[in-house]
C-alpha cells in the first residue's frame, strides 16, 4: 500500500486505490473516496473539534456519526470500494 503525509489543516484528499493518507490534526476534512479499492485515511481532530465532509454515498457502521467528531480523537477511516466504511477511532492525551 502506497502512504502518503498530507500536511496543513483542511486537506481535501481524492483517494486513490490502495493508497493509505496520513494527516497531522486537523480543523476540517474533505474525502472523495476512490471507485475500487482501499483507501485509509488517518487524521486528529484536536482541541477543536474537526469538520469531516465526505459523499453520503458512504456507508459507515451505525456507531459512527461522521457528522459529529469528537475533539483530541485520532480517527482511522477505510473505505472499500467507495462505498463501505470501517472506523477506527481513539484518545490523545492533552
């Protein structure tokens, strides 16, 4: 799997198959998953809390609400297809 760093605190990503983006903290988000595929994307939403923006095409577990992040939270997101997603989600100490 191909990684890549993406820096600054709004990154918009067009994944890419097989392809793993790892972000710093961010303010705000932006994924288009890619068609075919995995991609994962690891972002920190820190003291304020981050902004995710994805297509409501994705389909994530009925746990997760990507409209509501959590502050000082390292989140892990994989997507397959386009379509389905995993999340993986723990605390940072402050």
């Amino acid at each position: 799997m191909n990684i890549q760093t993406i820096s600054g605190t709004t990154p918009s990503i067009i994944a890419e198959e097989n392809c793993r983006y790892v972000c710093g903290e961010v303010t705000s988000i932006s994924i288009t998953p890619c068609a075919r595929g995995i991609c994962d994307i690891q972002f920190t939403s820190g003291s304020t809390v981050a902004v995710l923006t994805i297509p409501n095409t994705v389909i994530f577990p009925e746990w997760f609400d990507a409209a509501a992040l959590e502050a000082n939270t390292v989140y892990e997101i994989s997507i397959v297809d386009g379509v389905y997603a995993a999340v993986g989600m723990w605390a940072v100490s402050t």
